[in-house]
C-alpha cells in the first residue's frame, strides 16, 4: 500500500527539481491512529478529574473503536471528526481558561 507524492523544490541556482517520495499510507494511518489514541487517554484523564460520568463513558466507547480502527483498514476520517465533538462537549463543560485576561472580564 505504497504511494508516491511528487515535490516540486528550486535548488541554489534557482532551477526546479522535482522529488519523488514513497508513503506508505499503512504507516501513516496506523501512526494517525496511535496520534489519537494518545489524544483519548489525554482527555480521558481530563474527564476524570471533572467527574462527568456519562462523557467518560462516551470517550471509554469511542477509545475502543479507535483501537478497533488499528486492526481494520476502514476509513478513519469520521474518527477524527468523532473525536472533536467529543473534545469540544468536554471542554465546554469545563470551568478552564484558554486567555487569562478572560478572567477579569468575568468578574
């Protein structure tokens, strides 16, 4: 399941040369998901310090379908899309700050 991806570059002289490089989509889909297994576990451990039993619950169902995902060759673009709803409804629940001058306006 190898591909190539041509890239056009211009060396010292100002002359186009273009290189050819092998993917090899396999690779890069199993290290995509291994991206996002790590990005489950960090927010799982957010989830369980706000107590939100029924998002840990969702994001402990969705862990297991992405590491379902590593054994299959389906698709995995969705699981992406999954997972920032999933992110976004967790971080919105949450009581945290991304700007801290966002705090004085609060009070």
């Amino acid at each position: 399941m190898s591909d190539q991806d041509i890239i056009e570059a211009v060396n010292d002289c100002g002359e186009k040369r273009y290189i050819e490089i092998e993917r090899n989509k396999k690779r890069e889909r199993e290290t995509d998901l291994n991206i996002l297994l790590t990005k489950c576990k960090r927010l799982l451990s957010f989830v369980e310090t706000t107590k939100n039993e029924s998002i840990f619950k969702k994001l402990v169902a969705f862990t297991e379908k992405v590491r379902q995902a590593l054994y299959l060759g389906d698709d995995i673009r969705d699981l992406f899309h999954e997972f920032e709803q999933i992110e976004n409804t967790t971080k919105k629940s949450s009581k945290s700050f991304k700007n801290l001058s966002d705090i004085m306006m609060m009070g």
